[in-house]
C-alpha cells in the first residue's frame, strides 16, 4: 500500500495543502488539497473518494475535480455520510456555484455517491475498508482501509479526544491522525474536535492499554503558523511513550 500526502494542514499557502491522501494512486482520503497537487493524468486515475466530513477543507476540491472528470465524460465514485451529500448539493454543487455533478448528467451523473454506513465494512476497489464515528462535528467518520496483502491503515480526519470507542474497532499498522494546535490552545482543542500533542498521548495511552501496542503514527491538520511548537511537543510525546510520531508534509510518501 502506497499512501502519498497530497495536503497535511489546516491552511493553505504555496507550500501548505489541505488534507488530502493519496492511496496507491486510485483511492483518496477526503479532498481538501486534491486537485492542485495532481497532474490531470494523476486525477483521472482516481477511482474513488472517502470523505470524513462536511468541513469546506476536506470537501474544496470536490467540485474541480468532478468538473475534470465531466469535461471528459468520466464518473468518480464519492463514499460519505448523507450530511456531505446534502453539504454538497446546497453548498458546492448547487448549479450556481458549480454544475450539479451529482445529478448531472442525468443518464450517468458525474458523481457516483455513496453513502456509508458507521461499523459496516464494505470493498471499494479491492480495499476493505470500515467507517467509524470520531469526536468531531456532525456525523464525523475516520476510515481503516486494509489491502488484499493485509496493509491496513486508520485515518481520523479531524478529531477531538475521545476515542476509546473507535479504537475498539480498530487495529491498524498506521495511524493517521490530526494534531491541529500545541497544549496551550487544549481549551480550543477540546471545544471544537481537534487535538493537541498532549491530548494525543491521552489517546494513545488508552489504545496501547486495549490493543498492546501502538502503531506507526504521522500526524495531519497542523497549523502552519503553530507547527515548530507541536513539532517539539510531540517529539517529548513519541519519548515519553517510546514510539514513532512524524508530522507529515505535503508530498511525503510511505510504503506498507
């Protein structure tokens, strides 16, 4: 399994991207810097998107790449929650802002939606892949993708603390998680479903307790402007609890 960062923060400038992976080059996780980090030849390889939720910066390119896909009478199948779709269609897809790709055109809508169900595990093009509920707003889901050879990974999307149900559920070699502020922001953190280093370790000190170890962990959602102090806040972490934490950065790549 390949997985490509196409986007690891919360802002965008020329060298900060929204959240967007990419996974061996046909499947992607939510796509908030999708577009603009890809050639069309890249794009049009994609087969699928998995959407964590409704938030404008994991669901921005969602638009310009269904208008790629259209120009070239191509469909792309779209996994989320029925509150994105409904985001979608009022917000970005509305036929005011952008064509409504998800009924259009009506004999084979661009867009190819469907909706995913929290603990039901489903095969998108040959992955096993399972949604679950995390600490964030609405109907958040992360998503365990396993590949035939066995890889797995878990990717959060954003999420505050609170995650004892979700790690029952899964057993990942990766996490993928966000760490969006440093511990002086915990109040703000704790408000609006986001993490901070020391929330992180809360985290996964009770999923090392239930699953006997910790996997890999690379961190997405960083504030740029905030990275160099959570960078060395969870450096004292990953000692602290004697495994591998990296920030991840756009272009970044690993392979399972």
């Amino acid at each position: 399994m390949k997985i490509k960062f196409l986007g690891a923060h919360n802002t965008e400038s020329t060298d900060a991207r929204l959240s967007s992976l990419l996974i061996d080059d046909i499947l992607v996780l939510d796509a908030g810097g999708l577009t603009s980090s890809l050639f069309f030849s890249a794009q049009l390889k994609i087969k699928a998107i998995l959407v964590t939720h409704q938030h404008y910066d994991h669901i921005r390119d969602i638009p310009t790449i269904a208008m790629n896909f259209f120009l070239r009478h191509k469909a792309i199948s779209i996994y989320a929650t029925a509150l994105v779709r409904e985001i979608l269609l009022i917000h970005l897809l509305n036929g005011e802002l952008y064509p409504k790709f998800l009924e259009k055109p009506s004999e084979k809508p661009t867009i190819d939606f469907h909706e995913v169900e929290p603990y039901r595990q489903i095969q998108i093009k040959g992955y096993s892949v399972l949604a679950v509920p995390v600490t964030h707003a609405g109907l958040a889901v992360g998503y365990q993708l396993t590949s035939a050879r066995g890889k797995s990974l878990f990717y959060t999307g954003d999420t505050g603390p609170g995650l004892d149900l979700c790690w029952q559920y899964i057993s990942p070699q990766v996490l993928i998680i966000e760490v969006t502020v440093p511990n002086r922001y915990e109040d703000f953190a704790r408000e609006s479903g986001h993490l901070t280093p020391g929330l992180l370790k809360r985290e996964l000190m009770n999923f090392q307790k239930l699953k006997g170890y910790l996997p890999w962990i690379l961190t997405v959602h960083m504030n740029p402007a905030l990275e160099a102090e959570i960078r060395a806040e969870l450096a004292v972490v990953a000692k602290e609890l004697d495994c591998l934490i990296k920030l991840a950065y756009e272009g970044m790549q690993l392979k399972l």
